[in-house]
C-alpha cells in the first residue's frame, strides 16, 4: 500500500491506510497495545489487538518512546482518542527501536537546550517551525508583488552600521573583520542597479543581555527602495506584517491551537490600522497614561516600549527620534534637524520591536559627521559614500527581525524557541 500522512488519513476517515513515523506514547497491556504514533502532520492513536500478533507480540510490547514503525490497518472515528480517530493495525514493521528517549516533563530550560536536537520533534516545537515556513514564504510573496528583486550581501564585512557595541570579530586570514549586523551598506548600492530590493538573510549582533528577545544570530527580513520617501516606508511595513499575521492565519489555525495561543490577539492587526506616534506624543501618552517621564533626548528602553504596547492591540508605529539615539546613516528631518526620518514598529504585548527603518542621509558631509561623533573613521566607508556621488536619489529601507515576528504571533515566552538552533551568548550547542 503506498503510505499517507496521518492528517491525510484522518481525512480519509474509513478504510485501509498506511501511514509511518514515530511513536509519541504508547501503553499496553497483555491484550492491548495501544500506541499513539506521530509524523510531521499530526498525532493518531493505533490499536494492536495480541490475537492479530502473536508472533510479533514481543517487539510490540518493547516498542518505546521515538521508536519508528510503518503500518497498515483500518481507521475510523472514536471520538476517546485523541485527535479523534483510531487505527485498528493489521500489519506493522519496526524500522527502529528507540533508546529510551532524553526528554521527559521534567526537565529544566538548560538540559532541553542540550537536547535541543531531539526536542525539535516536540508538538510545540513541530508547530513553531511549520509557522516559521509560513512566515518566511509570507514575506517572499508580499515583496516579490510589489515588483522587488531578492539580492544578497556578504556576512563579513568591514565596518559597522549599527553601533560598535554589538560586533562580532572575526579572524579572517589574520586581519579583523566582522559579521554582517545588516545588509543595508551594501544593499544600498544595489538599489542603483535595481530599484526595489529584498533579502532574508542572517545578521549578527553580539548582544551581551540575557533577554528573552535577543539573539546573535537572527533572521533579518530588510528591504531598500530608490525614489520612495519615509510614508513609504511605513506603509509597507505596516502592509507586510498584516499580510505575514493575514497567512499565518489563514494557514495555522491548527499550529496557533496547539500552541494556545489567543487568535484575538492577532486578529485587529489585520483589520485596524496601526496607530503612528511621534517620538515627542509618545513621550507624552508615556506621561499621561503610565506616570513615565522621559527626559526629551533618551532612546526608549524596554520598558517604555512594553508600556506603550499595553495601550493599543495592534503594533505602534513611532517615528521622528531624537537623532542622538538612531543611527549614522538616518536622514535628519528638514523640518526639525533635532530628530531624524526613522521609525520603529513596536509590537504588541511587550513583544518589542519588530521593525527599524528610515529614510537615508544623502549628504556625505552629515554621515562623515555622524560617524566621527560615533568615533568611527570615515574612510573606512569610502564606497559608500560612493552611492552618493553617482547620481544619489532619496531612498529608504527597513529591517524585520524575523524570530521577533514569529515569537509574537506564535505568543513565546522566549525568542530562542522561534528558530531550530538558536545563538545567544549563552547558547551555541547543539
Ligand atoms: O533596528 P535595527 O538594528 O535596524 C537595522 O539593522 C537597519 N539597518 C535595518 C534597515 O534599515 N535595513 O534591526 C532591525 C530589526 C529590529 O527591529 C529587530 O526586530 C531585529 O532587527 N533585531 C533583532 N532580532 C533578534 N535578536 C537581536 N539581537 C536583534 N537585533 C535587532
Ligand atoms: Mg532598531
């Protein structure tokens, strides 16, 4: 018989199947086995009656935890088993015996790290991946309408972009380099070949803190666009994480159940608008509704953000920073040359920040400036500031933290488990 997944074979619902993987739990007695077998799709619970297996009886009765089989019998509907349907085997091979599987409910955050290679096949580890597929493929689709190109840049490179403090160093054949921490200096030359392009791609931060939101290594959606101004630039993020939280769900209603995770919270993000603040009225509703005084001038922290977020339940959108705070390469507001033409999406539920963009600075004056206040050597930028020279247009981009988009909509209590392997400073084994 030619094998089916077992969610194929619950639609099915009557008759013979053939579905394979492994065993989730089992339980038996001198009669009965009753194992309940699970492949990438779903859970079902199987029979084996002694009478039909006399000769096999004793591999059956060792058949343990993560154990592989291929089986063949009828299913239908019983509404005690689990997901709802049951498998009366007739015919099973053993691919493999497990040893007796690492993974229990007791263990600590530090051992399931450990084991992280065998706790992937955990129903909540299985449903985060299956959502992270949707997400990844969302983001594709929502940039490849809009006309953009995927481009790529290189993971070493030689300077920063968004601060000295988190560079990773490498040794690359004696001489210093460092990992990419965003593609967006070498993205920038690419509009001027292509217009409007996109990467997904992995950046690298060496965040010292512990947090339950950094990574070092993360997924970075970001995109760069010529001729577009800072408007732009926030309708299209609003527009992807719409569309990303539309798919998912769409596609993961039975991830999202598995994960218990509140669908009301995701749903107004897809129908409401998303609020957008000035830096200076966010200081203000900070005053007014949480007793926080911030002093004009500070970047927001966490805790402002979370604050923030606790007033609205779709993402915030907070523009025009005080120019102190954001980055080299940010365009100063011609209006307010105090504050720049950046923002960042906060995400709902303390989840932090999804999204940092801005217009580009296009005078190389103001960047050389800029990074000399940064005590960074202008020269080591030189090329640069070649997109400046050579027919520099007003352009823009912005960069998604992926693992922080998917903690939210799967509701995490850490980012580490929006990613298979993940990369903090504590972390990096397996
Ligand atoms: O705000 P950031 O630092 O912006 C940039 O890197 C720009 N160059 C992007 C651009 O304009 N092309 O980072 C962008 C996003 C953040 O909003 C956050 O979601 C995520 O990247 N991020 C992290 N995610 C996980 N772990 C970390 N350590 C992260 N650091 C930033
Ligand atoms: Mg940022």
């Amino acid at each position: 018989m030619k094998f089916i997944s077992i969610s194929e074979a619950m639609k099915k619902g009557s008759g013979k199947v053939a579905v394979r993987g492994w065993v989730y739990r089992e339980r038996g007695s001198n009669k009965f086995k009753f194992i309940v077998l699970r492949d990438s799709s779903d859970i079902i619970q199987c029979v084996f009656k002694r009478e039909k297996f006399e000769e096999q009886w004793e591999d059956i009765d060792k058949l343990s935890i993560e154990s592989s089989v291929m089986l063949e019998g009828t299913i239908k509907k019983d509404s005690r088993a689990p997901t709802g349907y049951e498998i009366d085997v007739d015919k099973l091979k053993i691919v493999s015996f497990a040893e007796p599987f690492p993974i229990n409910k007791d263990l600590n955050e530090k051992l399931l790290g450990d084991r992280r290679h065998l706790w992937l096949r955990s129903r909540k580890m299985t449903a985060i991946l299956k959502i992270r597929d949707t997400v990844l493929q969302a983001i594709r689709e929502h940039w490849r309408k809009k006309g953009f190109y995927e481009y790529h840049s290189p993971s070493f490179i030689g300077m920063q972009c968004e601060g000295g403090s988190t560079l990773f160093k490498v040794d690359y054949f004696g001489r210093p380099l460092y990992l990419a921490q965003t593609w967006q200096l070498h993205a920038e030359p690419g509009i001027f070949a292509l217009e409007k392009i996109f990467t997904i791609q992995p950046s690298f931060r060496a965040e010292r803190s512990k947090t339950s939101r950094h990574l070092t290594e993360y997924w970075h959606a970001e995109m760069e666009v010529a001729w577009e101004d800072f408007k732009y630039l926030q309708d299209d993020g609003e527009q992807l994480v719409k569309f990303v939280v539309k798919r998912v769900l769409e596609k993961n209603k039975k991830e999202l159940d598995i994960l218990k995770r509140d669908i009301k919270k995701l749903e107004p993000t897809v129908s409401k608008k998303f609020p957008r603040l000035t830096y200076d009225e966010v200081l203000q509703i900070l005053k007014q509704k949480k007793g926080l005084v911030i002093p004009w001038g500070k970047d927001l922290r966490t805790i402002e953000e979370d604050k923030l977020s606790e007033l609205y339940d779709t993402p915030v959108i907070v523009t025009h920073y005080p120019k102190e705070v954001k980055a080299f390469y940010m365009k100063e507001d011609e209006k307010n040359p105090k504050v720049v033409l950046g923002y960042d999406m906060i995400a709902p539920e303390g989840y932090g920040e999804l999204i940092g963009g801005s217009q580009r600075e296009e005078s190389i004056k103001k960047l050389e400036e800029n990074l000399r206040k940064q005590g960074e050597d202008p020269k080591k930028y030189e090329f640069y500031f070649d997109t400046r020279r050579y027919g520099s247009v007003p352009h823009g981009g912005y960069g998604l933290g992926v693992e922080r988009l998917i903690s939210w909509i799967c509701g995490l209590s850490t980012i580490k488990d929006a990613i298979a392997f993940p990369r903090t400073m504590t972390r990096w084994y397996p």
